[in-house]
C-alpha cells in the first residue's frame, strides 16, 4: 500500500506515518470548527459573512492547505535537498480559502441539491488547484514531472469530497455525527493528497543548480504553530456565541429576523 502511495523517486513517508497522523489531526479539527461556523452562518444575518469566512479558514486554511503542507515534511527524495516556492504556497492557501468561502456561499442556508453540487464543484476544483500549486512549489536539485491523469483525477476526488462536505453541513444536525464526518472529510482530503503525491515522478540532476526558497520545515513550522494559535479564535467564538437556532425557537420568533 505504501508503494502505490510513493512518488516515484521519493520516499512520501521519509518522516514516518507520525507525520501523516499529524495532518490527518489537522483536517479533522478543521472540518469540526468549520461545522460549527457553518451552523452559525446559517442562523446569523448580520454575522453570516463574518461565520463563512471563518469556516473557510478553518477548513481550507487548517483543513486542506496546513495538512497537506505538513504531510509533505515527511516527502523525502534521497540524497537531494528539496525545497519550497513561497509564492505559490501562499497562493495554494488563498485559492483554498476562497475556494471555500465560494462553495460555502453558493450551497446557501438551506439545502438546495443543484445549489450544493454547484458548491461542491466550485470548491473542490479550487481545493484540488490548491493541492496541485503546493506539490508544484517544491523545488529539486533536478526535474519533478507531474502526471496529468493522476492530477485530474485528485481533482475529481477533490469534487466528490466537498460535495459531500456542503451537503453534510446541511444535512447533519446530531453533535455526535460532526465528529463520524469531519474524520470522513480527513479521509477524502488525504485520498486527494496522496493521489497528487502519485503523480510527481524526481528526476535528480548533480549537475543542476541548487533549488533556492524555504526549506520546508522553516516555512511549515511556523504556519503550523499560526494556524493552531489561529484556530483558538473560532473555537472561542462557537464556544461563546448563542445558539441562534435555540433562541429562535424560545422567542418564536424567526431565526432570519435576528
């Protein structure tokens, strides 16, 4: 399983799986904030904007782009330094979080299926161009192809997930299942990840010039410990705010005028 997994010419889990546990940690913590940002943007006017945002963050900020940065430390090509375009990292997590916030916006407050697959489509090409601009960022002592079968079908899978993901923030209501599906979103953004990271082919050159960038730990460390302090922003905010929908029904009066 390992080696379907593996780039050829690189080692995906040089680190160990300690690595991709990490991230996988990291997606499903997203995915959980997200949830219940979506719940408020649901039952909020005057805050809907601001929920959405920040359930865009939580899940393509945190969710896609941290976790995919940080199972890509343990990407390790033998004997070859690797590093990292800045520029095109920050890209890939401005496209993931608009990317988001577009799918979020479009599949609306309540749950419309054309709406949602519009959504799920809109966000998860985004997500999947995402995916695609972080792995595009690394740099080598020599050449890295890409399969462009392999990369439309991380696309397609990317699709697939944040349909789900859309429909799920409509449709689950049980505290108890956020969890079942946030760990299921992990899975389908790891199913992305790996399946891009099945594309690149390293191809070392001694002969060619040094990669120049970020090392990936210096990049990734630091936007790992940001994005961790970040999320304590949201997490207090759903831990703090009212129950919109609960409000709503003790005055009987509808969520929407509030």
């Amino acid at each position: 399983m390992v080696e379907v997994l593996a780039a050829t010419g690189a080692d995906t889990f040089g680190l160990g799986f300690g690595v991709a546990l990490l991230a996988f940690a990291l997606s499903v913590l997203g995915a959980l904030v997200a949830f219940a940002c979506a719940r408020h943007a649901r039952y909020s006017v005057r805050f809907r904007v601001l929920w959405l945002t920040v359930a865009a963050i939580s899940l393509g900020g945190v969710g896609v782009w941290l976790a995919n940065s940080v199972a890509l430390l343990g990407l390790q090509v033998p004997e070859a330094p690797m590093r990292y375009t800045a520029a095109l990292g920050a890209a890939a997590l401005a496209i993931a979080v608009v990317a988001v916030f577009a799918g979020l916006l479009i599949a609306g407050r309540d749950p419309q299926l054309p709406r949602t697959i519009i959504g799920g489509l809109v966000m998860g090409l985004g997500v999947g161009l995402s995916t695609y601009l972080t792995l595009d960022a690394l740099e080598v002592r020599g050449t890295i192809d890409q399969s462009l079968v392999l990369i439309g079908a991380a696309v397609l899978i990317s699709m697939v997930v944040c349909t789900a993901i859309l429909q799920a923030f409509h449709l689950v209501r049980r505290a108890w299942l956020r969890p079942i599906v946030a760990v299921l979103f992990a899975c389908g953004v790891a199913a992305v990840y790996y399946t891009a990271i099945t594309a690149l082919t390293f191809e070392i050159d001694p002969g060619h010039r040094m990669p120049t960038g970020f090392t990936l730990f210096d990049l990734v460390f630091p936007m790992l410990v940001l994005g961790a302090l970040g999320l304590t922003v949201p997490i207090t905010a759903v831990l703090v705010a009212p129950d919109r929908r609960d409000l709503a029904q003790h005055h009987q009066v509808p969520a929407a005028s509030r």
